[in-house]
C-alpha cells in the first residue's frame, strides 16, 4: 500500500512514526494504584495455585523468568515470593482509554493496535509541537503525570523500526533512531525481533545461516524467495527496516465534531443556519489538517425543552470540504429546525478515510479545493473570524441550496450571466449572485445577517465554536438528555 500523500511526511527529519508501549501494563496499573506493591514481583492473572496463565508480569517479576502467557503454577514454581494478583479488565481499560486519549492531543493519525500500544504519525504536528523526539518526551511525561504509568516510545521513519526501537530500553524507554540509519540499527539485533518472523521462519533461517537482522540483511533476496517464496524478499526488505504500511486503523472509528449553544434560544432559521455553515467550516478545517476526510456527516439539534435529535446521512464522495458537508447538514436540520426554539446546534463528520484509501474515488473539483486551502491560509495568518466572517455574509445572499460558489444553479438565478463569469481565483463571492452590483438589498440583509449573535461573538471566535475532540464513533453526537 502506498504511504500516504507526501503533506503529511514534511517532517524535517523524515522520522515521524512514534510507536508507544506501556510498560508492564496490567502489573504497573496495579502498582500504581496499590503502593505497598511497588518494587515487588507482581503477577497478574490470578491465584498461584489457579490453572490459568499469566497476563502480566512486572519488571521485578521478570527477573525471576516470569513471562506473560506462562501458566500462573510455573509463575510460582519460579516467583514464590511474587505477588499474584487477579486481572482487573475493567480498570486496564480506563487506563487505556486515558492514555489514547493523551496521544490523539498530539495527532489524529493514531492506530491503537493492541489495549497498551498504539502508532502515531506526528508529521503535521511539528509546528505545534516540536519535532518527534520532543513530542516523545511530552507523551511521557503526560502519562505519568496524568495516568501515574510509565510509556516506551520508539520513534522512526517506519512503523516496523519504531516497533522495535520502543521495545529495546524498556521500560521509560526512548529510542530515536535518525532517517537512514535503520538497517544499522537493526543489524545487531536477533531476527526474533522482526514482525512476521517465528520459531519456523526462524529455524530456516538459521539453517541459512542468519542469526542477526543484519545478517539476513546482508543475504542475496534470491536464495530467500527460493526457500521462503514471497515471505523471504518481504522478510529481506524488513531487514532492511523498509516497511511501507502507513499509520492508519482507528482514524476511521473517530469523528470530529463541532457544536454551538446560542447565548438566547432561537427561531431565526437565517441565524441558525448560518451557525451551522461556520461549524461546517470549522469541522472542514480540521479534516484537512488531519489529512482525513469523513464519508458520514451527522447534526444534532437540541431545541429549548432539550429534546436532542440525531441524523445523519453517508456521503457518495468522502469530503474535507465546507460546502457539502454544510449542505448535508443543512438538508438535515432543517425538519427539526422549523418552528422550534433551538438551543444548540451541532455538526460532526465521521467514517474517517485517509485519501490513500480513496484513490477510487473521482476528486472533487480542484477550484474548490483551492478556495478552502486559501481560506485555511488566510485563517492562519488572520484569525479564524476573518473568512468565516465573509462566507457567513455571503451565505445570506441565496437560498441555501445556491450557495455553491461551482454550481451553474448561480447563472440561472442571475438569467443571462454565462458560465465563465465566475472567477477563477479564491473569490467565489464574485461567482455568486449579489456579488459586484447584484442586490444591493440583499447585500444590507446580509451586512446584519452576519452578526450572527452579537451576544455570542463578544466571547470570541473560538470559544463561539466549542470544541469536540476526536470522539469516539458517533457517541459525540447521541441524543444526551
Ligand atoms: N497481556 C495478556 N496476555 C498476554 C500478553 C499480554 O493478558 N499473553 C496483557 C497484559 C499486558 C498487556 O496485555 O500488561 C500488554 O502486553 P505487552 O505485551 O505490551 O506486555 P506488558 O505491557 O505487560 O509489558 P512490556 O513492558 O513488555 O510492554
Ligand atoms: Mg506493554
């Protein structure tokens, strides 16, 4: 599978893949949380004398040979003294769930791939954050700070290098391991280490006279692919710590969502929908910086009696764009707008997809995408309110359903325009009726339209738009009262 598009590998040193392993997970949890057993060999998975396996054994433990998934009677033949502990699922969980959410502050491109370990790429976050071994170094403080527990993080230009780097100076390790020295790293190391390599593959290559990754490394690809097919010119070239698969998985499990609650509750539609268009825009904003897009758009309204509604509706073309997730959303709402007092409006996209995933798909058209890189631009050096501010504006020139800047419904309304009176540059207020001398009338309507809720501005552009972080599926969007 191709990587994903080179924007989000802009990364200065090229080594943006974090992999983050908890240390000891089930016995640190029980440590932390039971200080007399710190220092001690604990053994989570139950009684010593019980017929089940080990779950989990702390550092102290594994001095004495202890290993997970070795029966709980060899844990204590090894360990008398150990500390046998039975598994607190629901406990492990939580904490887990904690620590997810610490890595997702420092990106969506998160894969949890197991409850204690979980792939980031950190390329986009940089300007944030700091380079990757920084971002490393803030992760773990935060878990300890915040979860009382200990993380190893290997950082990378790959996912199978990281993987490995994470578990060589655990636990509270960090391992770096710089661009174009990864087949230098892995060289020393015992094949063992390499994902897809057991005691089999291992056998045979021993039997070849490979002990060491570099020492397969260093074989010819051809005497591999005759003994192991395929799988051997694969294991040659993760010997050589090329590893293609990008950070993906979870990305699609999340959503991002925007919501508003007007300062008084509201009947004006005009208002209302035009809240909905800036959440549509901040909800698109953040796709793009994410580098996903949602193929779900869902709203909720919650009217003055808090009667919360849910819809939502799958896309044909996965989208970061403003413009159809706004037109969705306003589709929508619209049955549950009208003749309510309305509280709250919210906007959220899910059914997250990288593009890597959606080549299939026709693109949209590029002028748009334009526009909305522009507009991301000028917020960044300007302030959120500037463009949202004028698109507000403009939305009240037409009906909803014209308001598509690339729609030749524009034309129609303005009867002998043609087509190519829409500007080619990031200005489609020029596109649009109302525009350069269309109703001025319309233009005063729209000048007050875009207070939007004076009330609500006062307390500024961004706390106007209350943040969701990633939410898990569409909980974020359930009916809550
Ligand atoms: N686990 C389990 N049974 C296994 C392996 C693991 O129940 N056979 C559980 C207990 C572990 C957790 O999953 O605490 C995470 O597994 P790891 O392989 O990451 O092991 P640890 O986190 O315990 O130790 P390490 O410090 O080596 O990561
Ligand atoms: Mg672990």
């Amino acid at each position: 599978m191709a990587r994903p598009p080179a924007r989000h590998h802009t990364g200065v040193s090229g080594t943006t893949i974090l992999h983050v392993d908890l240390d000891a997970f089930f016995a640190a949890v029980e440590q932390r949380d039971r200080p007399e057993l710190r220092g001690r060999p604990v053994i989570v998975g139950g009684a010593p004398g019980s017929r089940g396996v080990v779950s989990a054994a702390s550092y102290e433990a594994r001095r004495f040979g202890v290993r997970s998934a070795m029966p709980l009677r060899t844990a204590a033949a090894l360990c008398p003294d150990g500390v046998f502990v039975p598994v607190n699922g629901r406990k492990y969980r939580h904490a887990s769930g904690l620590v997810m959410d610490i890595l997702r502050r420092f990106t969506p491109r998160i894969e949890q791939i197991s409850i204690d370990e979980a792939f980031l790429d950190v390329a986009g976050s940089e300007a944030l954050f700091g380079p990757p071994p920084t971002i490393a170094v803030a992760i773990k403080e935060a878990v300890r700070a915040e979860v009382g527990l200990t993380v190893s993080v290997g950082v990378a230009s790959t996912k199978l290098v990281a993987k490995v780097a994470s578990d060589l100076r655990k636990p509270d390790g960090l391992v770096v391991v710089p661009a174009g020295q990864e087949a230098a790293f892995l060289a020393p190391l015992p094949i063992s280490r390499l994902w897809g390599v057991g005691p089999q593959t291992q056998a045979v290559l021993a039997e070849l006279g490979a002990d060491t990754i570099g020492e397969l490394a260093a074989m010819p690809v051809d005497a591999l692919v005759r003994r192991l097919g395929q799988h051997g010119a694969e294991l040659h070239d993760r010997a050589l710590g090329i590893d293609p698969s990008p950070v993906s998985g979870d990305v699609a499990a999340k959503s991002v969502s925007h919501e508003h609650t007007f300062s008084t509750d509201t009947t004006d539609q005009e208002k209302i929908e035009a809240t909905i268009l800036a959440l549509a825009e901040g909800v698109a904003e953040r796709l793009r910086h994410g580098g996903v897009r949602a193929s779900t758009v869902t709203v909720k309204v919650r009217d003055s009696t808090f009667r919360t509604v849910t819809r939502q509706r799958r896309l044909a073309i996965p989208t970061d764009l403003a413009e159809p997730i706004y037109r969705t959303a306003l589709e929508l709402a619209r049955p549950e707008i009208r003749g309510r007092r309305i509280r709250l409006v919210g906007v959220a996209g899910s059914g997250l997809e990288e593009p890597a995933q959606l080549a299939l798909f026709a693109e949209e058209d590029p002028r748009r995408r334009r526009v909305a890189e522009a507009a991301d631009s000028i917020r960044s050096r300007f302030g959120r309110r500037s463009v949202t501010r004028a698109r507000l504006l403009r939305s009240h020139l037409a009906a909803p359903e014209e308001r598509d800047p690339m729609q030749p419904l524009e034309r129609r309304r303005l009867g002998a325009a043609p087509a190519g009176s829409a500007s080619p540059g990031p200005a489609p207020r020029d596109a649009r009726p109302g525009g350069a001398g269309g109703e001025p009338g319309r233009a005063d309507e729209a000048s007050q339209g875009a207070g939007m809720d004076e009330a609500d501005d006062a307390r500024g552009p961004d706390d106007r738009l209350e943040r969701d972080e990633e939410l898990e599926g569409d909980e974020g969007l359930e009916t809550d009262d």
